[in-house]
C-alpha cells in the first residue's frame, strides 16, 4: 500500500476532532430553546412576521427581547443589503416603519413591544413564561381600571416601550393607519405615526 495514501488516512480523525471542537467552541449551529420558545413558535404557526432592518436598532432590540429564541420567529429584512434583504416583500406589505408586526387579519403593530402584548395580540398568551404572565395581568388590571382594555392600547402605539419609529430609505411621510380586527370582537386601528427619522 502506498505509504502517502496511510498518512492521509491517518489524517482524518485528526480533522474531525478539530472540526468537532471548533463547532462546539464557535456555538455553530441553533441554539437551544430558551424560555419564549413557545411564544415564537406559536407567533410563527399564526402567521405572525417582524419587519425590520439590520440597521435599526428598535428592531434588533426586539428581537433581543426573545433572546436566542427569535430564531422561531419569522422575520423579513426589509433592506437588500442585509442578511436575505427583501425589500420589495416589504413594500408589496405596505410596511413603511420599523420595527412591524404583522398579525394575519388584525393588521400592524408597529414598533418595540413588550412581549406579552405581542403574545395577547396573535392569542400566544399561553405560551409566556410565568413572569410575564404576571405583567400581562398587571397591565391588563391597569388598563381596565382606566376603562381602556390591551388591544386598543396596543393599537394606539401607548404599549411601546420604544416610540422612536425608523423609515425605509428613501421613504417619506406617515404610514396609513391600518384597521384591524382585534380577537376580543372589538375594533382597533394603528394610529401612531411613524417619526420621520
């Protein structure tokens, strides 16, 4: 047998080691479920798409908020220069700031939001973790008490924890309010506009 060929077979597992190694020190590959997991599945299985661009940091901040769990969400790039940019899916969207939540048949929410009003909204509620159930229900027992309920606060922009809103390059002007159909039976519209940035 020719000597070089045993050598390089020899070789392999080296490699594969390394190859081992390094992915596991790289944190290559997904990352395990963390706590809103549920929610972002859930969110994903209504339907539910963030907006956003790589360079708005209201957008990244959202999805900080999920943590290693934004993976499960389904999230469109609204710049073609970002990571699968699509701007025109933006547009053909009518999604004119960031960061945009889209809800299949209920409309927009535009904006950073807590994540417990996202989950009412797309009716993900089940899903949080317990701590943020205990907000939900705080919120929700403020809100009542003022006689406004979550989806028309919500609806209103009053929710966002983050109101600076971002435009797409090149777009100008205030987004048109969108009408929604809430899943309590009420009407809400989006009417905050968007900042001009």
């Amino acid at each position: 047998m020719n000597k070089s060929f045993l050598q390089h077979f020899k070789a392999v597992p080296l490699l594969l080691i390394t190859a081992v190694v390094l992915t596991a020190c790289s944190g290559g590959g997904p990352q395990p479920p963390g706590k809103y997991a549920g929610v972002a599945q859930c969110l994903t299985e209504k339907g539910v798409i963030l907006y956003g661009a790589y360079w708005c940091p209201h957008c990244q901040a959202q999805r900080q908020d999920f943590g290693s769990d934004s993976q499960f969400i389904t999230y469109v790039e609204c710049d073609d220069n970002g990571p699968n940019g699509d701007r025109k899916a933006c547009l053909d969207a009518g999604v004119s700031s960031f960061p945009t939540w889209f809800f299949p048949g209920q409309g927009n929410l535009i904006g950073r939001n807590p994540i417990f009003v996202i989950a009412k909204l797309a009716n993900c509620q089940d899903q949080l973790p317990a701590e943020d159930l205990e907000q939900l229900r705080q919120a929700e027992e403020a809100l009542e008490a003022s006689g406004q309920s979550m989806i028309d606060t919500a609806a209103s922009g009053e929710t966002s924890s983050d109101p600076a809103r971002e435009l797409l390059p090149g777009e100008t002007g205030q987004p048109e309010p969108v009408g929604r159909t809430v899943p309590s039976d009420s009407v809400a519209t989006d009417s905050q506009p968007a900042d001009n940035q």
